[in-house]
C-alpha cells in the first residue's frame, strides 16, 4: 500500500533528496502545487508570479512510516520559521507549506504544526493550504540530488547539511545511517 503526502519546504532539490533518504518513502516527486497558472515551466515558477511552491509529492508506506513521524522529519529539516524563504532561496515559490489530500491528513497537518511550534522559540510559518493541481517537474529536476546535484555548488550547500540533521535526529528512519 502506498499512501502520498504533499509538501513545499523550499528547493525541491533540497526536499526530495532527505525524503529519498528515509525508509518507508517509496517514492519523491518534485513538482508545483498551489498557483494559478496551468502547467508551469521551472522558469515561470522561479519567476514568482505563478503562485506555485516548488514542492514533493512523496509516496510512502504507512506501516512503514506513519505519517505524523514523516512530518516530523519535514519540519525538522527545513527552516519553518521563515516567510517565502529557506536560505537564498526567496519567494512564495519557496514557502512551506503542507497540502493535505484529506481530512485525516489535514488533523495530522495540524498536530505536526503544532507539535513544531512548541519545539521552536520562534513562530512557524508554514500552512496548510488545499490540494490543489499537481504539476510534474521536468525530467531533469527528478532524482536531482544522484543525477546532478553533487556537481552543483548550490546543492552542496544546501543538502548535506540536510542529510546530516536527518542521520543524526531520525538515525533509524535513515536508510544511510541504518546500513551505515
């Protein structure tokens, strides 16, 4: 069985390479959710005036990984406190938010909130929006991190420190630190 959430955490480059990292994801799309404009290019959406937040589409399996533990690992794994904005990265296209499919995933949204919040001094910006089109990524932004991105400066910024906090705070959800 494989159940899907939908989340927005900044660079979906970033994102999906934690989440392909954690066992019981069977699955990491990168893709754009939440704006007005159908079908978006990676262009029009780094432009800012789609509305659309770079975001994963993450498959997993619930006996596996239950869905309150995965959003867990996404607030702790990005930065929640910062409006349209995770590092360099600024702009609406880059803000966190969770997109829930139904009820039970919009209450378990709700509980990982606030769980987050009572674990940081700062508030938490991140929102429950409603799902909304799913738009696919291009090819070339899929598996980004094991195709591409340890060449690109940008990503090795940005993601190991990722995988560090990952390994450390979730070692046995991580599938590197488990066959470490």
């Amino acid at each position: 069985m494989t159940d899907y959430v939908t989340l927005a955490g900044g660079c979906f480059w970033c994102t999906e390479a934690v989440f392909k990292d954690v066992i019981g994801v069977k699955s990491a799309e990168s893709g754009y959710i939440g704006g007005h404009v159908p079908n978006p290019s990676y262009k029009q959406v780094c432009g800012g005036d789609t509305g659309h937040a770079e975001a994963i589409r993450i498959g997993f399996d619930p006996e596996q990984l239950k869905l309150g533990d995965l959003l867990d690992i996404f607030f702790a794994t990005h930065d929640a406190t910062t409006l349209n904005r995770q590092g360099n990265d600024v702009g609406t296209q880059y803000r966190s938010a969770m997109f829930p499919a139904d009820d039970a995933q919009e209450a378990e949204m709700e509980a990982a909130l606030a769980r987050a919040q009572a674990d940081s001094p700062k508030p938490i910006v991140t929102t429950i929006e409603p799902m909304d089109t799913w738009y696919e990524a291009e090819g070339y932004h899929q598996d980004y991190w094991e195709t591409s991105g340890r060449s690109n400066p940008y990503c090795m910024a940005v993601i190991p420190p990722k995988l560090q906090k990952l390994r450390k705070s979730f070692a046995a959800r991580s599938k590197a630190a488990v066959n470490a």
